[in-house]
C-alpha cells in the first residue's frame, strides 16, 4: 500500500514535471512562432519598401520630370543647362537601376531593367548626336525626328516592375496570413492538451502578464524620455496620443492635446493647406524642415508664439483607420545659432562670409533668367578721424546707425551686410546700373540730411542690366571698389558707378 502511495507521489511529481517541460517547450514553440512570424514580415515588408522607393526614384529621374523632360528642352531650345541636367539624371537612373540590380528579381525583372537601361542609352546617344555643333544649325522639327526614341519597353518594363512590387506584397500578407493561420493552429492545439492544468497555464498567463505590464510600462518612459515632440494623430485629424515633450514645446497639458486637432498647432493662415497636406499624405516617412512651397514650418503654442520646427512623418493602419505619426523637433537654438552664424555682431546686418554666397548665387540668378543685377559699395567718411577723435565707441555707434539707416533705405529683396571695417556691401537684384546710381545718390543725401551735415557717405557703384558668362563676383567686387576709390578721391560725399571695358568690369 505504502509502495504503491510512494508510486503514485512519483509518478504525479514526474507527470507534473514533464507537463511543466512540455509548457516550456510549447509555450517557446509559440514565442518562436510570433518572432519568426515579426521578423519574416519586417524583412519583406522592407526589401519591397526600398524597391517600391528605388522604383519611384527610377520613374522620376527617367520620366518626363527627368531625363526625357530635359532632353526635350534640350531638342527644342539648345541650352546647355538642359543637356548637363538630362546628364546628371542618366547618372542617377544608372545608379538607381544598380542598387535595384542588387536585390533578388525574377526573369522578368532582370528583362525589364535591361529594357530601360537600353532606352536609356539610346536615348543619351540621341542626347550626345544633337550636342554635336553640326547638329546646331538644323531645323527643330528634322532634329526632333532624328533624335525620336521609342520609349514603349521601357514603359512596359516599368509596369512589369510595379505589378511584380505588388505581387511580392501580396505573397507576402499571404505567407504571413499562413504563418499566423498555423500559429493560431498551434496555440488552439495546445490549449485543448494543457485544459485540465488550469493552473499551470494560470501562472504562465500570469507571467506572461506581468512581462506585458512590464513592456507597456518601458514604452511609456521611453515615449515621454524621447526629447523630440511625438504626436499621434488619426486619419481625420485628431490628436490620439503625445508625449511630454509635445506638451512642454506647445504649453498645453496632455489632457488639452488630446482634445485639439493638429491643425490647431499651426498658424491660422496654414491651417486650410494643412487640412489639404494632410488629405494627400502618401504615408512614406520624411522629415522636411520646408513646405512645399519652400516656407519654413510654423508651428504655434498656446500662448499664440509661432516657433520654427523640423517635422518628420510616417503613417501606419490600425484596424480600418490611418495613423500618422509626427515626431516634431524645435529648432529654434538652431535658427538662432544660424542667424548668428550670418550675421554682424555689431551692425546686426550680413557679414561678409554670408554676402559671399548670396552674390555668387544672385550672379548665377542673373545670368540664368537674363536679369539686371548691381552692387553698392558704402564707405562712411572720415571714419578714422572720428575714431582718433572720439574714440572706438563713438566709432561703433556710428556704424550701427549706418547701418539702421541703409535697413529701412533699400527694398525687400536687397541684401546688406557689412564688408569689412566702415564699409557696407549692398546687393539689388533687377536692379540697373542707372538705378542703382540714384539709388546711390539718394542714400548719400538722405544720410547727410540725417547726420546734419556732420558724417557723409561715399557710394561705388557697379551694376549690369545684362550679367554674361564673363562676368564673375570679383568682377563686381573690383568694379565697385574702383567706383568707390573715385568717388574718394574726387571730394567725397557722392556716389560714382564703374564704367569700364567688357573684358574688364562694366561696358
């Protein structure tokens, strides 16, 4: 009897201990399943992102906002900007078709990119004979004949590739409903086995509990330890869910956000063409730190201050609604660590660093779109004296009221920065030589008015109403420096415009 109790002990602690160990295996069978099942899904779903995305890059760089764009402007106008554009977009269509080379593709990929890329080096080659000069003097339309490309396989080919995108898509949601179809095969499986051991499965539940809290907990101190704003937002605009750093940047507590829609954290006047961006989101993820029209992003606190921000965005489903997801970062520090970058410290006016640029990108413009283009050159009188005179803070504070003065003088689309010393550089864009005289003898009258006769200005000016390809920034630069050595040396207090050689300054 006894033998057969001690039995029976043995036999339920062996019973116990092997259905524990089947637990642990089928419960890891179970997890290794569900990673398996995550991990199959993000490497599909990424390898067909990126070919979606290098696909796009392809159509782009090929299509006619691309390379035939350019190569028809080419045909049609003789630019050079077309023929090296159209170049620079081969170059990237080549790469692109090479990182595309790269993933694994069927027959009938590798067919297809060899069907574009043939287009397009027939194409270039049709680029490269009308670049010839014997070329040049043809009529348009015979050009424009010889140079005619059928571009109908590689359109076909880029079908093939988009059907061939979506079909790996669908494969795959098909392999991951099977997956998980087995999984939850598995799971019924093994709850029917372990029923009678409620209380085992109990306590793994209760484990399994206790991780999950565990999780949901870490995810919330990392959602709130993030630094940058984080903003959940439904289809139809509405907050769902921010962290604190989206209350600490926008002032509002997070019972408050919740109540708003994310067009109430931007400006008023942004607000409808938000409603619109918003409505046309493709959902891929991209940061932008400008609107499409080339605006900075504006956002907007509680207390109504408007504050520079970058703004990145993705968008995911849950169920049969969409999410977006903006993580919002103030920039701020960055846009004043900028200004300050560009800035005189003392005339809060450009410094010469940042003049340097816009002058060589105004050249560029002017000679792009055929426009008029001048400089000033401004040197205060006598500035040595009244610094021997009266001192360097005497000095400084005439420069900073030069300074004020040449702000509320020039337009809105003219730049001024300090050049060096008791000099100002001035930049009018459309803007004449002639005009750009009287523009000068204004500011030298106005300022002895201003000053009562006490401080004068002398003004060079050099200026262009048709800036050629011979004409570069030192050009200008030398012209105005000239002009303004002349009006030094003729009695100061005036303004004086280069006139020289076209091979040298100004004709």
């Amino acid at each position: 009897m006894e033998r057969r109790i001690y039995g029976l002990i043995v036999g339920v602690v062996v019973f116990t201990i092997c259905v524990n160990a089947l637990v642990l295996v089928w419960t890891k069978n179970i997890s290794d399943n569900i990673r398996s099942l995550d991990e199959a899904w993000r490497q599909d779903a990424e390898v067909v992102l990126s070919k979606s995305q290098l696909l796009t890059q392809m159509e782009r760089h090929f299509g006619y906002n691309g390379f035939i764009h350019h190569f028809k402007n080419y045909i049609l106008r003789h630019q050079t900007i077309y023929f090296d554009t159209a170049q620079i977009e081969a170059v990237e269509l080549r790469a692109a078709l090479d990182e595309f080379d790269n993933y694994p593709l069927s027959l009938e990929e590798q067919n297809a990119l060899v069907a574009i890329r043939s287009t397009l080096e027939l194409y270039i080659e049709k680029l490269n004979f009308a670049f010839n000069q014997q070329t040049l003097s043809q009529n348009i339309a015979e050009l424009d004949e010889q140079v005619k490309v059928d571009d109908s396989l590689a359109e076909k080919a880029f079908e093939v590739l988009r059907r061939n995108i979506s079909l790996e898509f669908i494969e795959a949601q098909y392999d991951q409903k099977r997956l998980l179809a087995e999984s939850l095969k598995q799971t019924q499986l093994g709850g029917w086995v372990f029923m009678p051991l409620l209380t085992c499965v109990a306590l793994f539940n209760l484990l399994a509990l206790w991780f999950c809290v565990k999780l949901i907990r870490e995810r919330k101190m990392l959602f709130n330890a993030t630094p940058d704003a984080v903003i959940y937002v439904h289809d139809d605009g509405q907050i769902q869910q921010v962290n604190q750093a989206a209350c600490d940047l926008f002032g509002y507590l997070r019972e408050e956000m919740l109540l708003l829609k994310v067009e109430q954290l931007v400006p008023q006047e942004y607000r409808e063409q938000h409603v619109k961006d918003r409505g046309e989101f493709t959902g891929r993820s991209r940061m932008r730190r400008k609107s499409s029209d080339g605006l900075p992003i504006i956002g907007i606190t509680k207390q109504g201050s408007e504050i520079p921000i970058d703004v990145a965005i993705s968008s995911t489903k849950i169920g049969s609604h969409k999410v977006n997801i903006a993580v919002v970062r103030d920039i701020r520090k960055e846009k004043r660590l900028e200004l300050e970058a560009q800035n005189d410290h003392l005339t809060q006016v450009y410094n010469r660093r940042y003049l340097d640029s816009v002058l060589l990108e105004e050249i560029e413009r002017a000679k792009r779109y055929g426009r008029k283009l001048s400089v000033l050159l401004v040197d205060l009188d006598h500035f040595k004296e009244l610094n021997d005179e009266h001192g360097h803070l005497k000095g400084d504070a005439m420069l900073k009221q030069l300074s004020q003065f040449l702000k509320v003088s020039v337009r809105p689309s003219d730049f001024i920065g300090r050049w060096g010393g008791d000099e100002f550089l001035l930049i009018c864009p459309e803007t004449g030589p002639d005009a750009a005289l009287r523009f000068a003898y204004r500011l030298v009258e106005d300022f002895q008015f201003l000053t009562e006769g006490q401080l004068t200005l002398s003004v060079g000016v050099a200026g262009y109403d048709i800036v050629s390809d011979l004409i570069s920034a030192q050009m200008f630069l030398d012209a105005a420096d000239k002009a303004l050595y002349k009006a030094k040396t003729e009695g100061r207090n005036q303004a004086q415009l280069f006139i020289g050689d076209v091979n040298s300054v100004y004709s």
